[in-house]
C-alpha cells in the first residue's frame, strides 16, 4: 500500500512531525508488517507511507485508530490536494 501526502509550504515542517508519530504508533501495532515513510527527491512537500499489513483485519483495525482518524481530519488543512492511497498485491519476489 502507498499513501501520498502533497504538503501546503507552510505546514510542511508540521505535516513532517505529524507522519513522524505515525511511523512509531503504526510499527506498534500487531498486524503491521512495516510502516516507513519516505519523502520524495525531486519536491520535499511531498510525503509518501509504505505499508504493509498482515491481513485485511490488521488494516482495518489501523484505519480506524485515533491517530489514524485524526491525520486524515488534519491533512485536509495542511495538504494541497487529498492524499492519494493505492493498493497494491505483491507478485515478486515469493
């Protein structure tokens, strides 16, 4: 799974320290398989998650936590356009 957060300028730093605390509280959780953040090369606004989950349970349960939940509210604020979330089936290598 990628999720794809376009920071406004001026709440990059805030978006930054906020996806920080997800990396640690995601890890966290039983079913997540990794949970890592990255920041794009070329444009430093744009933030992107890399995640991998157990099973749907392991998802589900995560979406629906606080901190998920509040991330969500708050991006609205401080991105430039929705986050963008892909989901993706693993093919290689088995």
């Amino acid at each position: 799974m990628c999720v794809r957060f376009q920071a406004k300028p001026e709440h990059r730093d805030e978006l930054h320290k906020r996806l920080l605390e997800m990396v640690v509280l995601s890890n966290q959780e039983e079913g997540c398989l990794f949970y890592n953040l990255h920041i794009d090369q070329e444009d430093s606004n744009t933030f992107y998650f890399l995640e991998a989950w157990k099973d749907q349970a392991a998802f589900d349960f995560h979406a629906s936590t606080d901190y998920v939940i509040a991330i969500n509210a708050d991006a609205i604020a401080m991105t430039s356009s929705p986050s963008r979330v892909e989901f993706m089936h693993k093919i290689a290598p088995l």
